[in-house]
C-alpha cells in the first residue's frame, strides 16, 4: 500500500526560520534520568502535561459546591489525637517503635502445584508480508532521515538513540506501508508512529485543510498522553494542528476544534462516532493515516463494533498502524479486516520481561486474607515509600485505600472511574510531580501511561491474566530504568502465579512482611473503621445534594429553554439499544461454546481443583441437606436425559396417526359418558336428536368401538395374571390430617 490517500507537495522554496520558534516552549524541565558520572547532565522537557486540558479540581468542586476527599481526610486527621498518628521516623529513617523487624526478600520456591512445564508455540505468518532488510538497530535519528524540526524535538524531549521498535517502524511507515508492531512496555510506541505521521504531514496540502491523522486509543488518560506527545514532537512546526476527542471534556469545545479541520485527530472510539454522526460539517473523507494504539485493549473493553463503524467511514485507500504490546487473536482478526499487506515487526517477544525488573510475589494465605490491607500499609511503610502504583482491583476498594492511606498520613492520589475526567487528569498530575508519593488506580492507569520515575508497582488485587499482569508491571522499569514489581497472590489465584513463575524463572522472588509490622496496621486499621465510615456517609451525602440539585436545574431549564431544547435534532448512533443487548448475548453465548471447545492445562487443573474443592464441601454437610442436594441433581439429569431424548427423536411438524386416532377415540368416550349422564343432549346438524343408526357408523364411533375393544381385552389379562389383586398405588390423602 504505497500510495497514500492523498498527493504530498513538496516543500515551497521560502523556509519557515525555526530557529525563532522557541520563544513558546513552556518552561517545565525535568532532568534527565540517565545516570553517567562522566557526562554532564542536560535538561529535557517532559513530554507528559495533564494540567492543561481541564480546569482545576478546586474550581469544579466550588462550582458544584461540594469538598474534596482530601478536605475530608484532613478533618478528621486535625480531630485525631497524636497518639493515633504514624510513628514518625527517626534521622536513620527507622520507626521508633518496637516493630522494627525489617522486611525480607527470598527466591520464590514454587509448590508442587505452581510447577508449570514450558510449551512451545507459534504463530501463522502467512497473512503478513515478508519484512527482509528491515533493521532494528538505528545510532542515532540522524539515520532515520527525518526533517530538522523533529530532530530538534528529539533533542529537546531527550532523545538520543531510537529504540528497536522505533528504528524499524519510522523508516517504513514513511513509505506509506501497513505496520503491525509490538514490542515490550516502554519501548517507545508513541514515538514510534508519531514521528512518521508528523514527517509526512510536512509534504500535505496546505491550500486544502482537512483531518489526515486519526488516532483512537482505549482509554482518556492515554490520548490525552499521545495528544501532549504529539504538541511536545511538533512544537517546531507550528502549522501542524491536532485536536483531542474524549468523553468527559466538552462537547461544544470537541465539535468546534473539528470543524476548523485540524490535521491530527485523537480521540476514544465512542466520542469520536458521537461527532461524525452528529456534529455538522465533521467527516474522514480525506483522511490518510489510521493508527490505533493499545488494540487489544481496545477489543477487550468492547469497542469491536465501534471500530469496524469507524473503519466504514474511512477512505479505502489509506495508512494504517496498529500497535499493542500484545497479541490476540481477536486482534489477528482486526488485522486482516482492517491492514492490507501488512508488516509484522516485532522487536522484542510480547511476554519478555525487562533486564532491570525485579519482580516478587506476597503469598496471602487463607488466614491472612483479611489483614491484606494491614499487608500493604506495612509494605508502602518501611519498603517501597515513593513513586509507587498501586494497582486495585474494584474502583470501591481504591477508594477506600485512597481514605485508609490519607488517615495513615501518606500522600496517595486515586485514579478511577468514579471521578469526573479533571479529577482524573489532576491525580495524574500530582503522581507525576511527586506532590503525592502513591497512585491508587484501577486498570485505567494499566494501559500506555508513561509516568517518569515509577519505581514500584503493586498488584493489591491480583489481575486475571498474564496479558494485564505485563501492562501493569510495564509501567516500572520502562527505557533501561530499574524497577519493582510486587504482587499479592492468595489461595484462588495459583494459575496466575504459575504464568509468573514460566515467565520470571529463577528470577522470581518472594517477599516476607514482618508479623509485627502487619499486626500493628492491623489495629491502626480497626481504629480507622469509624472515621472511613463517616468520610463515606459525608460522600453519599453530597452526591445525593448534587443529584437534587441537577434534577432541579434540569427542570428549571427545561421550563425556560423547552421551545429551543426541543428544536435540536435528536442525537443519534450507529446502533440501537436492542441491537446492543443482541449483541452482547451474542458474545456471552460465542465466550461459553469457546470455553467449552477450548480449554488450556492450567485452566483445566483449575476446574479440577474447583470440582474437589465443592465435593468435600459436599461431604462436610449434614445428612437432610446432603440428600437434598442429591435428590435435586438426580431430578436435573433426568429432565436433561429426557430433553435429549425429545431433541433426538423430534421427528417431522404434525401430528401421527395413532396419536389422532387415540385422541379422537378418548374424544368421544368422554361425549358418550356426558350424554349418559344427562349433562349434554347430543343433537345432528338439522337440530333433531342423533339416531343410531348401526348400518353406517361414523368414524368417531368407529375408533370409540376399537378402543373399548381394546381396553377390555386389556382388562381381562390383568385379572387373568394378577387375579383380584389390588393396585399398589395409594392416594396421598392418607396422609391429610383427619
């Protein structure tokens, strides 16, 4: 796919003097991390910026007149006594209480059950085209022929030697081919398709405005980070203009940003589908280069439908990257729909772990799965006290470590989808400057974050895979930097601990928390409980302000503005409600008959381990119940036996002959006994009373005469065989109460 969507003019004889473009360079430096004795360290930029894209926490909370968790902790921290407070740490940095025990750090000996045997596997290549001559190695960008404004991007960001993945991707991808990358976390991704898209858009058009770039991304966090990368590579070029399309931010703001056509467009698939359908004079008619960053991510949280919509509304004859530190196979499906051709280029394996990553494992047993918060505050205590993530499982327990760590006296930040997008963006900014030394997230910040400095990451909850498990460690030890990866394993999540153990090897380590240390937290934490309960009733509380007030402004607006609201057009989507609830059946069904068909060794010793666990289960149970239990499971069989047996021997629509002939005969031994009776006066078609007539007999009394037939002759064999021998079923009314 050489040929691009569009035709590149080449550049006009009047140069634009870059030298006089650095006057708007913000002035926020970071120091490099690059630790050389002989060399002197330079100042670079930080690529990452979250402050600018929303307005303060402050100013929302005083706009909808509420107070911030912190606020709230503060409060209650000023109302503690001083003995409650955290032991303060003396000049050595040790705790002056008695718990002084340190923490240790084993090789991890793995049980009988954790040993995994190493399988081999591979995958079909045929699709991709053949990559020969592609390097991999690249001294310097000089070597990557790109333009002096980007250079001088580089060299301001700090960038010096391109990275595997970015020493083969820029160099194709300036050709106009389809690409398929991934490598490890933090190998530089974003770069690695930015700086070919913003080289390109150097030769475009410029008398013909129009989106040429569209970036879709899974997550806000993520391409608000691409978006500021993307500023931070171009601000040489000052006629390169991008936009950023999320939910959370503006409507209003979005849809004007796309109207004045700007060249790069990055967004989340559901806001970016919201515009095109709705917003006037928004189309990707001209758009050239397509790249979707993190795309298994993008499958797993469900935004298949959205992105096949978003490809039908792209121009054929286009670019398009796809990038992701893993593969799957509903990616490999993605690829042959959305890339034509496509190169491969995989610098490094997508499970490879980082040199300079040291990973452990926290083994909660059974009984300690309660103190497990008591577990982490002893960690973040005495071990791991800065640049920290740590990773939750549920958006309600973050919260609540974010309330436990701030009545500790630690500063934490949270990361969640309860917040609003600026309390999210603001949270992230204070990670990143170091105002607050732990970020408490859930798998929102698992995915593409490139937070300089993480030194440790935590697993609170265990993640439920291997692909999140190397997300989430990715975001420590990124770019040759040294980091920690600690992970807290309880009795339910051996399979993951033995793809841990495959991937790690003889690597893998095993942290022991001192016992004192857990048993102090452990009543800091029940002396906490009431405060945490207040923090949370206060919360419920406002929101439920906030909601009365919203409904009531939402009334009020209606009732002022009712002739203009309901002269809009209704918004639109590609999709209705019922078509998502068919689709979403659809897919839980598909996942069961996968589950079914398809089963791999560690989740079939898990299901073995399920069935043992629930049969002594089975045992321990009194007798009534377990009989019960046994009753109720016999009765399930045979409804599923005779449900078989109806579905096997279902033969064509309609009724037989024997059938009819039975229901007929029944029919009319039951009007015989009614005439008998006196009930029912049978009569004929002219209104006479029916003779008999034994010449010529209808058909009904026909069948009557052959089943009465054949009923007698049944009667007389029974008393024959069993002579006056009474029935042996007896009526349930011997059991009423007289």
């Amino acid at each position: 796919m050489l040929d691009s969507g569009f035709s590149f003019e080449p550049p006009s004889d009047e140069e634009i003097d870059y030298e006089d473009i650095n006057s708007d360079v913000e002035d926020e430096e970071e120091t490099s991390d690059v630790e050389d004795k002989g060399k002197v360290q330079k100042k670079t930029q930080s690529p990452w910026d979250f402050s600018s894209y929303t307005e303060s926490v402050a100013d929302e909370h005083a706009r909808r007149s509420t107070t911030s968790i912190d606020e709230k902790i503060s409060k209650f921290v000023q109302q503690r006594k001083p003995v409650d407070m955290v032991p303060e740490k003396d000049e050595d940095g040790e705790d002056d209480s008695s718990d002084s025990e340190p923490d240790r750090q084993e090789d991890f000996q793995p049980e009988e059950d954790d040993e995994v045997p190493t399988t081999a596997g591979g995958r079909d290549n045929k699709f991709f085209s053949k990559a020969d001559g592609v390097s991999f190695n690249a001294n310097s960008f000089l070597d990557l022929h790109l333009s002096r404004p980007l250079l001088r991007a580089c060299e301001a960001l700090g960038y010096t030697k391109p990275t595997p993945i970015q020493a083969a991707c820029i160099p194709l991808a300036l050709t106009g081919r389809d690409i398929c990358g991934s490598a490890i976390t933090g190998s530089g991704k974003t770069a690695a398709f930015a700086l070919p898209t913003l080289e390109r858009l150097l030769f475009r058009p410029k008398h013909r405005p129009a989106i040429r770039v569209l970036i879709l991304t899974p997550t806000r966090e993520l391409a608000v980070q691409i978006h500021s990368m993307i500023g931070k590579l171009a601000q040489f070029i000052p006629d390169i203009r991008s936009c950023l399309v999320l939910g959370g931010l503006s409507t209003k703001a979005q849809e004007a940003s796309l109207r004045s056509l700007p060249d790069i467009v990055v967004a989340t698939p559901g806001r970016m589908i919201d515009h095109l359908r709705n917003s006037m004079s928004v189309d990707l008619d001209d758009l050239a280069v397509l790249i979707l960053d993190e795309a298994d991510r993008l499958l797993e949280l469900g935004f298949d439908a959205e992105i096949r919509e978003l490809v039908r509304l792209c121009p054929k004859r286009r670019q398009t990257m796809l990038f992701s530190a893993t593969m799957t196979s509903q990616v490999d499906e993605l690829i042959k729909l959305l890339l034509d051709k496509p190169l491969r280029l995989s610098a490094d394996p997508t499970t490879k772990r980082p040199s300079t990553l040291t990973e452990e494992v926290v083994r909660i047993r059974r009984m300690r799965e309660g103190n497990q918060e008591a577990v982490l505050l002893a960690l973040c205590s005495k071990t791991f006290t800065s640049k920290v993530i740590i990773f939750s499982g549920t958006k309600q327990a973050a919260h609540r470590l974010k309330i436990l760590f701030g009545l500790a006296g630690f500063k934490a930040a949270e990361l969640h989808g309860n917040l609003t997008q600026a309390q999210r963006l603001d949270a992230l900014e204070l990670f990143r400057r170091q105002e607050a030394d732990f970020l408490i997230a859930t798998n929102v910040a698992a995915r593409g974050l490139d937070i300089i400095g993480v030194e440790t990451v935590i697993n609170y909850e265990c993640p439920r895979d291997l692909t999140s498990y190397v997300h989430r460690v990715g975001r420590t030890a990124r770019a040759g930097r040294k980091g920690y990866a600690v992970t807290f394993v309880t009795d339910n999540d051996r399979s993951l601990l033995k793809a841990i153990v495959k991937r790690a090897g003889s690597k893998l380590k095993s942290r022991i928390v001192a016992e004192q240390s857990i048993t102090k937290w452990s009543q800091q934490i029940e002396q906490m409980e009431d405060q945490v309960a207040s923090i949370l009733r206060e919360e419920r509380e406002e929101m439920a302000l906030r909601k009365a007030e919203m409904e009531a402004d939402k009334a009020e607006n209606m009732i002022t503005h009712r002739d203009e609201i309901f002269s809009r057009p209704k918004r639109t989507w590609f999709v209705t409600e019922k078509e998502k609830k068919l689709v979403a059946n659809a897919g839980k069904e598909t996942e069961k008959g996968s589950k079914k068909k398809v089963l791999s060794a560690e989740e079939a010793e898990e299901r073995k381990m399920k069935a043992k666990k629930k049969r002594e289960h089975e045992r321990n149970l009194p007798r009534k119940k377990r009989r019960k239990l046994e009753a109720s499971r016999e009765m399930l069989e045979d409804e599923a036996e005779a449900g078989g047996n109806a579905k096997n021997n279902k033969e064509k629509s309609g009724i037989s002959l024997v059938d009819l002939a039975y229901r007929r005969a029944k029919a009319a031994k039951g009007a015989q006994k009614a005439a008998d009776a006196g009930r029912v006066v049978r009569k004929d078609k002219k209104g006479g009373a029916k003779r008999s007539s034994h010449a010529s007999k209808s058909r009904p009394e026909e069948m009557k005469e052959l089943f009465q037939d054949d009923m007698s002759e049944k009667k007389q064999k029974r008393t024959s065989n069993g002579g006056a021998k009474k029935s042996s079923f007896k009526s349930k009314s011997r059991y009423k109460r007289r």
